[in-house]
C-alpha cells in the first residue's frame, strides 16, 4: 500500500481524505477522517472510551487465550513475562499496520465501493487486496483469514475442554478420583458443547462491526483473563 504512495504516510493521509471528501458530495460519506475526535472526544463519555479502548488494547494482548497458551511452553515466570513483552510489542506493530491498511483501502477503493460491498467495513481488507493484487491476493488473505481463524478456534477448543475435564471435572467435582477415559470422555463432550456455544454466538454476531468484536474480545480478556 505505502508503495503506490511512495513510502510517504501523509500523501496517504492526503489521498485517503481526498476520496473521503468527494465521496461525502455524493452523499455516501459524511466523516472527515483526518479531524480528531471524530468519533471519540465528543463527549466525556466518549473520551473515557478511548481511555478504555487503549487499555484494553495493550492489556487485554496479555490476557488473550492464544497468547496465554505460550505460558505453557516457558519454563519460569520471568520467561513468560518476556514473552508477553515480545506478544505485545509484535502485535502492538500489526496494529500500526492497520492504519496504513484503513487509509489505503479509502484511497484506493474508495468509501462507496466499500459501504456498497455486502460487508460494507468488514470488506475493506479483501477489497484492497483484490485492487493491489486481482484475484491471486484476494485468495490468499481469504486462505490467511479462514487458517489463522481455524487455528485459533481449534486451540482454544482443545485448551478449554481439557482445561474443564481436568481441572473442573477431575479435580472439583470428582476430587481426583477418575480415570482417564472418563477425562477424555468428558474433554470430548466440552469440546462439542463449546463447538455449538460459538457457533450459536457466531450466527447472532453476523453483520456486527469486525472492530467492535474485536474490541469486545479485547476488553473481555483486559478485565478478566488477565488479572
């Protein structure tokens, strides 16, 4: 994207508010996307979201359940220390990442290709990508899309129902006094359960904001994985 800017952030910016600006003649687009407080700073309600929104940010990357999974695989404290640090530092650059991402889509495809596409924001991404690179990159984001989220979900599955076979069933409900058959029985069943929990939660999240899931992820990980 910085590319067919010549690696200058501001023509970007410049673009991007270009196209804004004409598509709001049109009557698609009423935002000034370079003015501050646009969305948060309207208000004090608003200002204490920002607040909110960068803490859950920073903290809640350590409190995600793919990064506490890491945990795991360190051997001491100040090892799994370090490697939230390294987490949230790689992660904290990928949400820079997203800016570029933001203000190239609004430049290059523009706010009405974008609202009239069937995800409306949602499409942004994939739109700039089928522009930069055809078919060939649309695909390939779709296959790191639907990989990355297939990793993800299937790591979180397999950690939750085994976390509840041994550490709720085994330990709390049956003190210990099970077999291990029972334990992957009982692993399997969570696992199908949990399956139909996300999925059920998936169908009435359909048409939701992406931004705001993931804000929601966020916060949920900010205030209760982590402390």
């Amino acid at each position: 994207v910085l590319s067919k800017f010549g690696f200058n952030f501001s023509e970007l910016l410049g673009s991007a508010q270009a196209m804004v600006s004409e598509a709001t003649t049109k009557g698609v687009s009423s935002r000034d996307v370079l003015a501050p407080g646009a969305k948060y700073g309207t208000s004090t309600l608003t200002k204490i979201d920002l607040l909110s929104l960068g803490l859950a940010l920073v903290l809640g990357t350590a409190g995600l359940p793919h990064v506490l999974m890491r945990f795991y695989t360190v051997p001491t404290a100040r090892e799994a220390r370090r490697s939230v640090v390294w987490a949230i530092g790689l992660i904290g650059a990928f949400y820079l990442f997203t800016l570029v991402l933001g203000y190239g889509a609004a430049s290059l495809v523009g706010p009405d290709t974008i609202l009239a596409a069937p995800g409306k924001e949602n499409s942004a991404a994939p739109l700039l990508a089928f522009e930069l690179g055809g078919t060939i990159l649309l695909g390939v984001i779709s296959a790191v899309a639907f990989a990355t989220i297939l990793a993800v979900v299937a790591g979180l599955t397999i950690t939750a129902s085994a976390s509840f076979a041994h550490d709720v069933y085994a330990s709390v409900l049956k003190s210990h006094k099970v077999t291990e058959d029972e334990q992957v029985r009982v692993s399997r069943i969570t696992a199908v359960v949990l399956g139909v929990a996300a999925i059920g939660l998936g169908i009435l999240a359909n048409g939701q904001n992406v931004a705001f899931l993931v804000a929601l992820a966020f916060a949920v990980a900010a205030s209760a994985n982590l402390p």
